[in-house]
C-alpha cells in the first residue's frame, strides 16, 4: 500500500471526519482537499476543520449536491499541484465525485455508473436489464399510486435518492389512509445538516416487500474487475423503519450461497458499467437467491470499514485512494478473524443516566464502546440511522463468539431516559 506522492493531493468531494482521522498520518501534511457545500460547512461548523488534520489542507466551498458547480474547481485544484485521485466523501458527493474524476482523466465509478447508483429508479432499471434480480417496483408520486401497486399486500415505501434508511417505511398492508400516511412521511423526510437549504429533487418508489435473511457484499473494483469482496449479515430493527442493529462479517455462509453473492455482484458490475472504486451493495436473500435492495458507489457507513479492517487485516481507506489514483494494490483473499458491530438503542425520552462503559470496554474481545448521547440529550424512536445511541464493536475467532461478544457489550451499558 503507497501513498499519495508529495506534490500530489487527494481531492474528496463531502467532508468525512471518520475517513480523513483514518488516514491523518499516513498520507502527507496538507495533501487533502475537501469539498463541501457551503450550507453544510456552516450547518456543521466546519470553517475550522482544517485544523482538526495534518492531512487536511482546506476546504473549498462548492455545490455538489445536484449541481455540476464543483466541475468549475477542476482547473482551480490542478492549478498548483496534479490531483492522485478523486474520493466520494459521502453519499449524495457520488456523482460529483465520478464527474470530477472523469474530467481530470483519472480513474472512478463513471458518471453513467454514479447516476444509477444514486437513483434507485435508474439502478433497478439497469440492474434488472443487465439480469440482476429485483423485487417488483414502480416509481410513484403520490398515495394513489403507493395504492394501486400495493393492493392489498405488504411493500416498501422509500425515497429513490436519500441516504442512511431516511424516509423507508415497511407496511404490512396498505388501505387509503395508511398510504396517505407513508407518502406524507416518506416525501417530508428531512436530513438538515446533510443537504444545503436550496431546493432539491427527491423521487420515490414502492417495491415488493422481500422476505429474508439480509446481507451487504462490500467490493473494491479496478477496471470492471472485482478485486476485493465481503459479505456482511445484517440485523435489522423489526416496524416500520428497516434501521440497522447491527452486522456481522464475514457473514457464516455455506459455499453454494457465497458463491451466489458473487455471481449476483459481478452481474450487478457489469449492469451498472461500474469501473473503479467501492460498491456496498444490499441484498436480501430469498429462495430465488440473492436479491437486489440497492447498492451505493462510496465507503459504507455503520462502521463496516473499520469492521473489515479488523476482521481482514486491511487499511481500506488508504487502499481506496491507491485504487483512484490508479496505483497497484494488494488485498488478502480471506479474514484472518471476525467482527461485529451492535447499535445501542434506549427508550425514547430525555437521557438521565449513562453507565456501563467501562464494564462493556473490558470485556473480551470488545474493540470499541462508545454512547453518543448524554444525561440532558433527548433519544428519538428509530427512523433512520441517525437516530441510534451509540454502538459496540467487538472480535473474535469464529462468527458464533463474536456475535455473542458484541451482545455481552451491548448489554453491559445502560442508557436511562426519563
């Protein structure tokens, strides 16, 4: 694994705090250019955060979020200094990122690939030409048509476009007012410090509600080429909002249903005409075989990259970077352990006490234990990912004891509400 050369600096496109800490050392001081949305970098007070990182030169305002405006930056950002590679900060940056990338001449996902990924519309079109199998769909635009493709039956409401399980709704049968209802939810769904204040274009769709174990491949790809694969259990919280609990990697599968996770990513590459970079893709598993949730063109969130370098022995952030700049990489074929992540939830109400901590720190094989609220923080129902307490992460040798490692944690730490 190289890094990037002096003269050379890495451009993101969306400020990603966990993916620079994880880099800040092992690439060169001020090599880092970030570009963020000038609402998000007062909405997140980011003016100072050049300073937070030796690797972070500085930020520079631009529009990305459905807007060509950080095209313009390409001569301004090679001016001075060559740019190695261009990186998807975030999710709505996929884009933009593969844009930029493409009219510097460097290596990426390929705008055609990154707008399908972006659009759930338009990657189960292009998914299910290429063959990949999907679960029965329409795009709808409001009640009525939420309605009519449902009958009577359960489906999935959800925004084509947002991020982090915003806005999804599981309904187990749908009449006129419960459509009413998930249309009102699901299309008022807001993200404050995640999108600027101008107006956005936000589509939806319905879809057969799948049944199933679910699991998520994480794949590096160079040239159209799978290089790197991983997949991931998943569990998640029962009702109405399909939020995360927690994963487990690499999943326990049997050689036939491995093998079937493979066929199906390969088949999902080359239907998008993705070329270089990371795809994290969801998939349920039904008897047909694995199917198609939706699939996202930069590094997962939850954790998953700090679980595959644990479990794998790998730094994938760096190896991301080496891959966009188009410099060789090397990647091990198998995990050398397993881990897993747990979400801690509490009851909604406002947070009197936090405790356990330190018990759940030092218990074995536990990495990480961490509460992101505290006595005086409200904690809200589950409805997206952004509304979790905090979270365990634990190791181990085989998925039976890691597993039940990451639940010892979770139920070591107590967190009270009112």
């Amino acid at each position: 694994m190289s890094t990037p050369a002096t003269d050379a600096q890495v451009v993101f496109v969306g400020y990603n705090a966990a993916y620079l800490r994880a880099i800040d050392g092992s690439v060169p001081s001020g090599s880092v250019v970030v570009i963020e949305e000038p609402d998000i970098i007062r909405k997140r007070r980011l003016q100072g955060a050049a300073a937070r990182f030796d690797c972070l030169d500085r930020i520079v305002p631009a529009g990305y979020q459905q807007s060509a405006e950080a095209l313009d930056l390409a001569a301004e950002l090679t001016a001075a200094r060559p740019v190695a590679a261009v990186v998807p900060g975030l999710e709505y940056a996929v884009p933009a990122t593969a844009a930029l990338a493409e009219k510097l001449g460097l290596p990426g996902a390929t705008e055609t690939a990154a707008q399908a990924l972006r659009d759930k519309v338009r990657l189960r079109e292009v998914s299910g030409a290429g063959g990949v199998r999907n679960p029965r769909w329409r795009e709808v635009h409001g009640p009525a048509d939420i309605l009519e493709f449902a009958g009577d039956g359960p489906v999935v409401v959800k925004p084509a476009n947002r991020q982090a399980s915003v806005g999804v709704q599981l309904l187990d049968s749908v009449d006129a007012a419960t459509a009413a209802q998930a249309w009102q939810r699901t299309s008022s769904a807001t993200e404050y410090e995640q999108v600027p204040d101008r107006q956005l274009a936000w589509r939806f769709l319905a879809e057969e509600r799948l049944r199933g174990p679910e699991y998520s491949v994480e794949a590096l790809v160079r040239q159209g080429e799978i290089i790197f694969e991983n997949v991931t259990a998943k569990t998640v919280v029962q009702g109405p909002y399909p939020v995360e609990l927690g994963h487990l990697l690499p999943a326990p599968l049997d050689q036939d249903t491995q093998a079937a996770f493979e066929t199906a990513m390969r088949a999902l590459v080359a239907a998008i005409g993705f070329r270089t970079g990371i795809l994290h893709a969801e998939w349920i598993l039904t008897e047909s075989g694995p199917t198609l949730v939706e699939c996202a063109g930069r590094c997962p969130g939850d954790y998953l990259i700090d679980l595959i370098d644990l479990a794998y022995g790998t730094r994938i952030r760096l190896t991301l970077i080496d891959l966009l700049a188009g410099r060789p990489v090397t990647l091990p074929r198998s995990a050398r352990q397993t881990s897993a992540i747990r979400f801690l939830a509490a009851e909604p109400g406002t947070v009197t006490e936090v405790a356990g901590v330190a018990t759940a720190q030092g218990l074995p094989g536990v990495q990480v234990a961490e509460v992101d609220v505290e006595a005086g923080q409200e904690v809200r129902p589950w409805a997206s990912s952004w509304d979790r307490a905090g979270h365990v992460i634990a190791t181990g040798p085989d998925a039976d004891t890691t597993r039940q490692r990451a639940l010892d944690a979770d139920a070591a730490i107590r967190i009270a509400t009112d």
